[in-house]
C-alpha cells in the first residue's frame, strides 16, 4: 500500500465516538492539528484536562511493538524531569487501541493513544535568542543522555534496519535523487552523499552510541516564556523516529533544524554546540564529522520532502515547510565549506561557554 493512502483520515465526528468508547471522555472541542504521516487532534473532553489523540499511520500501526516503545521512552523521560507527554490508557488499561475503521481508501487499522496536551508553543514561532539555542542544545544532550539509560525488553526494535531517516543511512538518499532531476540542487546532494560515504562512514568506529529521538525539529519543541522575558522549553513532542544511532546525529539533527528557522543560520551553531557539550563534550572524531552530518541531514529533509510531495499533493505546503527554508541554508553551508563552518561553530561555542 502506498503511503498516501496509509495516512488516516478520521472526520470530528469519528473522533469524539472514539474519544467516547476508549476513554469514557466527552469532547466538548476538538481541533485538528498538523502531522506528516499520522492524524492529530487536540481534545478538550467536558470532564476537564487537555489531550491529543494520536493515530498512527495504518503502516507504523502494523509495528505496535515499537509504537509501545515509543510510548515508554516518553514515560521514561517525563519520569527523569523532561517535559515530555505521557498516555491516558483506555477503560480497559491498555496505552494503545487497535481501531479498524475506513477512511476512504477501505477497511484499515489504526493504533489510537490519547497523550497529555502540553502547554506552549513550537519553536518556530518565537525569536531564536542565543540562551534559547543554548537551552535547546543542553535539552537534546539531557534528552539522549537519559534514553541511553532506559532498560526494556524490546529495546532492540529500536535497531530499525533501513529507516530512511536514520543519519546511518544516509546512502538509501541516492534511490530518491530523481525527484531532483533537472534541479542543481542534485548535484549538491550528490556531492553530500560522496563525502559522507569517505569522510563520515570510515570513522563510526569512533562515535559514542545512544538512543536518538532522531526529530528534534522546530515543530517537535514546544517553548514558554520565562521570568527573564526570554523562553524555556515546555515540551518535547514526536517520537516516532527514535531510533538506535548516536550522540552526533542528535547533534547535527537539532542544529539542522534550527538553522533552518534562523534569519542568520550560521550563528545558531554556536550557542547549540555550547549547551550540548555542557553536558556532552564531543571527541575530536564527532567534532571533525558534524559538518558533513549537518549538510546530510538538509539532504534528507530536502530530498524526502520533495518525494513527499509526489505522494501527498494536497499536503505540500505543511510537507514542504523545512525544505523551501532549508534550500537557500544549504547552498550557504557547501559554499562557506567545511573549514570555515567549524571555525565559526567551535570559535563561537568556546565563547558562548566562556560567557556562561
């Protein structure tokens, strides 16, 4: 089945039934909010409280074993003092249902979770203020610090051979060129691709492996203001593409992410790399690899987005969001070259610190 007809496309009304049968919870307002390849839906039941209620694609629900992984990971981090959701279980105490229903495209099966509704506002939408960077770096080291502690029985499912998103898997990249044929931008991510392979693979000996959250994008953060008239993070959102990898890509992942939100993408590197490494410090192999890692990471964004779009005409503008930025960033960073980009990153970091 294609994907696109594997994205769920449950109306208001099948919602609130839904609601009603899992959770014994009348809503009195529901609102749809966006998502890539699942169907999310603020609900705001009449007994009180602020949920989402998430249901997974009719592939990933296929994969309930690491749906629950997800879950816990989620669990597990709350309980460690970051402010991720945690999941409502239905009346007969289960985390997650298994709903079959047709949304257009024939019978299918849903997983349903109904997660607490944390409060604030993505990222995205406010100014990238150096301590907000800084923060933002110190969050996804803590963050991938305490997954690398999380004990489970199917923590192995997190392996996830083959998933496109993987930064260990930036090769799969060279399948989906096509969508750029005719475009300049190809030969760019050709270029990424063929650096990756010599400069970035020979040395993974080297870095330190953890669990990733693996999209710690502007969308996935959520953000409140504080005493000092600046922002804190609220909440971290979104894990379905953890996977098993390493502290570099959560690096290089993060960094990617909010360059692309920045009027001045080459100054975010900076305060990121210094609140990472006030909990993480990279070795010298991490530090000599995350340029090509950033740069590969705009490629997978700009190369699956562009695939997306062939799939879901009808959702390109949410589809696109990071790669129309992330075009002109790109071009910026494979112009000013690998030499210079660290030289402004670690130079500016080193001062960041000094400052702290």
């Amino acid at each position: 089945m294609s994907m696109k007809h594997s994205k769920p496309n449950f109306s208001q009304s099948q919602v609130s039934e839904m609601v009603k049968k899992l959770f014994k919870l009348t809503p009195s307002k529901i609102r749809s909010l966006p998502s890539y390849d699942d169907q999310n839906f603020h609900v705001v039941p009449v007994e009180g409280g602020e949920y989402v209620l998430k249901i997974m694609n009719s592939e990933d629900s296929k994969n309930p074993t690491l749906i629950e992984m997800q879950t816990y990971a989620m669990s597990f981090l709350h309980q460690n003092g970051l402010p991720a959701q945690t999941t409502l279980p239905t009346t007969t105490g289960q985390l997650m249902s298994l709903e079959e229903i047709d949304c257009g495209y024939g019978c299918q099966k849903y997983l349903v979770r109904l997660l607490t509704y944390l409060p604030g506002t993505t990222i995205s939408k406010v100014p990238l203020s150096p301590q907000l960077l800084y923060e933002t770096g110190k969050t996804a080291a803590r963050m991938d610090k305490i997954l690398q502690e999380m004990e489970h029985p199917h923590l192995s499912v997190l392996q996830r051979e083959g998933f496109k998103w993987s930064l260990s898997n930036v090769p799969l990249l060279e399948t989906y060129l096509y969508v750029l044929d005719g475009d300049p931008l190809q030969e760019v991510v050709k270029s990424v691709i063929h650096q990756y392979k010599t400069s970035v693979v020979p040395k993974y000996s080297s870095f330190r492996k953890c669990i990733n959250h693996g999209d710690f994008n502007d969308l996935n953060v959520l953000v409140q203001p504080d005493e000092n008239d600046g922002y804190k993070i609220s909440g971290i959102l979104d894990f379905g593409d953890m996977n098993s990898g390493y502290y570099i890509h959560e690096l290089a992942i993060t960094l990617m992410y909010m360059m692309n939100e920045h009027p001045h993408p080459i100054e975010v590197g900076g305060p990121i790399l210094a609140g990472w490494e006030s909990v993480l410090p990279l070795n010298e192999t991490e530090k000599d690899c995350l340029y090509v890692l950033v740069l590969s990471r705009f490629c997978q964004s700009l190369v699956f987005a562009r695939y997306s779009v062939t799939l879901q005409p009808e959702n390109a503008e949410y589809l696109m969001i990071s790669s129309k930025k992330g075009i002109h960033v790109v071009r910026q960073l494979w112009e000013l070259g690998k030499e210079h980009m660290e030289k402004v990153w670690f130079q500016s970091a080193a001062q960041f610190s000094d400052r702290k």
